[in-house]
C-alpha cells in the first residue's frame, strides 16, 4: 500500500473488485508453495499430509466464519462464479424441468444470471426477474406474486456490488421457504463487509470467492445444506470425487469430495484460513468499524453535494450501505474519469462492473465505482474529493 503511481501515493479504492491480502496470507500462500508442494488426500509422505491438513483446517475455519452445520456442507472452488455455476447445473439436474422456473434479481452479477441462463436453455425452463426500484431497493412486495408453483430456486446478491446496498436475505429466504422455494445467496460482497450466518439467514446456499475477502485468487467456496447437497449429482468427473470406479459403474465419495474433482488449489485455499481470521477480527474492532462508517457517511455526502453527479444505491439507512459508490456525472464518461483519477494515484472501477442488465435499468452505459476496505483512510477519501473535482473540472 506504500507504493506510488505516476509519482504519486496509492490511493487503492477498486476493492469491491479485489482486495489486498495481508502478510500473513502471503507467508502461508508462499510457505506451502515452497515447502509442503505435494498433493493433497492422496499420498501418505510428509509434504502431502502437511498440505492436507492446511487445506482441511481452512475448510475448518469457513464452516466456523459463516456458522455452517458441518464440514461436509462447505466445499471449495475456484470462486463465487465456479460455485453458482455448480449449483445451477447440479440442482438444474436434479430438481428442475421443463417448465420450471428460476427467479434472479436485477441488481445480481453477470455470474448470478448466465448460468442460470444456461441452466433455462438446458431444461426449457423459465427465468423471472425481481426488480428493483429507483434507489435501487429490491421491490418485496411484488416477490410473492412472482413465486408459483412451478418455482424452484432464487438467487440473490447478499450486497450489490454496483449499488452497494445490503439486502434482507433472510426476508426474501423467509418469503421463498414459505412457499417451497429454495434459495442461493451470493455472498461476494455480502462476506467481506457483514457478519455471515447462514444458519441465521436460513439460506440454502451461500457462495463467495476468497479473493474479495483478503486470501488468493482461484479460491472460493459453495455452502450448501447437506441434504440438499447429497441429493445433487456430482458436476465434474475426475480424480478425488470417486468412491470406486468400474467400467460397469462408479460410486462418489462423500461430501464434500463429490464435488470437488482434481487436483485443488491446495496453497491458494490454505489462505483462506488467515485470510477470515483477519475478516474476523475486523468484524469485531468496534473502533475501526466506527471510523470506516465515519469515512462512508463522508463519501456519501460529498457524493450527493456534487454538481451534476448521479449516485446510484440510496438510502435513508446507512446501516443498509457498504463503502461502495456508484455514480455517473453528466457530461464526463467513466472511463475518462477513471482514466484521470488514475493518473493522480487513484485506483477506481469503471464500466458496466458485470452488471450490464441493471445499467439498463438506470439507463446508461457504465458507471464510474468507489470501493472501500477497512486499510483506507480519511485522509484517502478527502483527496479522493478534492482529486473528483479536478479531474470533473479538466473534463468539461
């Protein structure tokens, strides 16, 4: 975080994209890489039971982070996409026909809406949309109307990452269970910036990639109530999934084995474990979660004030907003401005962030996004202010 762009201090506010890891997960990322580079479950040597036992104890410490029932309910892969992608074809295989429908939201991540997508095209199902309304809230009260009978799962961002509003999960979990309706719960954003209990949200899967919660890239985890999960054909065929193989048939570990084929990416998903016990102590600092509100409220504010600048994801309830800001202002293209800001040492996201059907819902091309993580600081978000108004004022 020291360093500098275009002679200039770092300003790194693009970590609803990715966010910088910690030394301690670097250690252990590099440690195992170095040391313990044997596959996992399979051979009896030293190395290999070393890089076993750091990536069963990092399934450990997920089904403690997020108060999962067991360990066979949490299974790893390469990210929140690879984990959707699992569930639709998995449970599509097994729970939906033709004729069926799934419901998405229109604030949810390109990776919430094709592989249900695809799943529709595969069993000529149907897929329904939730909308949202101007602030950007989910509109609930036209939710139970969209649920029929022929409805078997939804799927819902925990925390836009365009709107950076928090949804009520377990509402909409309430709503759909009371009319047997099964659940998926993404949780990219939703891991990172709130207290996760899935046995609390009553979710039937919850999903969320390691790289957005301080470990490596190509980890992420699937959690799925069991008994679902065990009636789920398995959605990939190799080594480690099998129970026996014969060319008269084959039999599937159990979970989660079943569903994690191949060599896994050991060091990578080791990481997590640090990774969440940072999250973890983060959650709990009451005086660091007062300064990054107090570093929210402030961008949010300066934000609104602006002259000519469009914020999407309102609130009256700041509770209900993460340090994540969308906007557009009129007369200036993201891109531009982003291009200028990075020029002053200022890392943003702009474009349409994997959400092209919610930038047509508010009707334009992309969209220029702020992302905050509890390393910035007030001093970042003030030059960030003052850096807006420059780059605005060069533009015009």
């Amino acid at each position: 975080m020291d360093r500098k762009v275009y002679g200039k201090k770092l300003v790194y506010f693009d970590n609803a994209a990715t966010i910088q890891r910690p030394q301690s997960v670097l250690d252990l990322w590099n440690k195992l890489a170095r040391d313990s580079n044997a596959n996992i479950h399979r051979a009896v040597h030293r190395m290999a039971d070393e890089a076993t036992e750091a990536y069963e104890q990092a399934r450990l410490y997920v089904k403690d982070f997020i108060n999962a029932s067991s360990r066979e309910e949490i299974v790893f892969t390469s990210g929140a996409t690879a984990s959707v992608n699992l569930v639709a074809y998995s449970f599509g295989e097994k729970f939906v026909g033709e004729g069926d429908e799934i419901i998405v939201t229109e604030c949810e991540h390109h990776s919430d809406i094709i592989p249900w997508q695809l799943l529709c095209e595969r069993k000529n199902a149907v897929l329904k949309v939730l909308s949202v309304d101007d602030s950007g809230h989910l509109k609930l009260d036209e939710l139970e109307s969209l649920i029929t009978p022929k409805t078997r799962l939804l799927a819902v961002t925990h925390i836009s990452n365009v709107l950076g509003l928090v949804n009520p999960v377990k509402k909409i979990v309430e709503i759909c269970h009371s009319k047997g309706v099964k659940v998926l719960v993404d949780g990219a954003q939703g891991v990172v910036h709130s207290k996760v209990d899935v046995q609390n949200i009553g979710c039937d899967f919850y999903v969320f990639s390691g790289h957005k919660v301080y470990a490596t890239p190509g980890t992420g985890v699937l959690y799925g109530k069991k008994e679902i999960l065990d009636e789920m054909p398995p959605f990939m065929g190799g080594g480690e999934m099998v129970g026996t193989v014969k060319f008269s048939g084959t039999t599937y570990a159990p979970l989660p084995l079943k569903f994690e084929a191949g060599t896994q990416n050991f060091t990578g998903m080791a990481t997590l474990k640090p990774a969440l016990e940072l999250a973890s102590v983060i959650n709990d600092d009451k005086e660091l979660k007062k300064s990054a509100d107090e570093i929210r409220d402030f961008l949010y504010s300066g934000l609104q004030k602006t002259e000519g600048l469009t914020l999407f994801g309102t609130t009256g309830n700041m509770d209900e907003k993460i340090s994540l800001f969308s906007f557009c202002i009129d007369g200036v293209h993201h891109e531009d401005l982003a291009l200028i800001l990075d020029k002053m040492g200022i890392a943003v996201r702009s474009g349409q962030m994997c959400a092209e059907p919610l930038m047509d819902r508010f009707g334009v091309s992309g969209m220029l996004r702020v992302s905050l993580a509890p390393y910035n600081t007030m001093e970042e978000a003030a030059y960030f202010m003052e850096s807006l108004k420059k780059a605005v004022n060069m533009l015009r």
